[in-house]
C-alpha cells in the first residue's frame, strides 16, 4: 500500500507541471504594432506574440482593441486565437 501511493504521488508530481506548461491563456488589450514580415503583433503590454505562417493580417490596424488567446511555447508566446472586440 504504502509503495502504491509513492507511485501516485510520483505520478501527481509529473503530470502537474505539464498542465502548467500547455495552459492557454487570454488578455483583452490594443495592438501596438503589427510585423507582418516576422509574423509577429506586439500587445500594449510592451509583449511580443507569434503568429502562425497562415494568419491573415488583413483588416488588423494598430490601436484596434482584441481578445488574444495564446500559449507558451519554446518561452515564445504564440498566438491561438485573435478576435477583435466591438
């Protein structure tokens, strides 16, 4: 019994910090700048995030307000999702 929750605790131990590192997060903010040669937006928060090869840039101006969704990847923040707020 008592290796039987080792073994659990162990296994408790791995699986959180993978949680923790594939967590999608979500900021409402404006655009500040929009890089469309190295597929990146910078965020009034002064952050820079990652666009994927195929996003469209078209319609995107700087100061438009967006709810971005973006995941932590490599220590680079990589844009999911992006909607523009009304």
């Amino acid at each position: 019994m008592r290796l039987l929750l080792l073994n659990i605790a162990a296994l408790v131990a791995l699986i959180v910090p993978m949680t923790v590192l594939a967590q999608n997060n979500t900021i409402e903010t404006t655009i500040k700048a929009i890089d469309v040669t190295r597929l990146t937006i910078t965020l009034a928060d002064g952050k820079t995030y990652q666009v994927p090869a195929e996003f469209n840039f078209n319609g995107l101006t700087v100061g438009e307000k967006v709810s971005v969704s973006y995941s932590l990847v490599d220590g680079k923040r990589v844009i999911d999702d992006l909607d523009v707020e009304d």
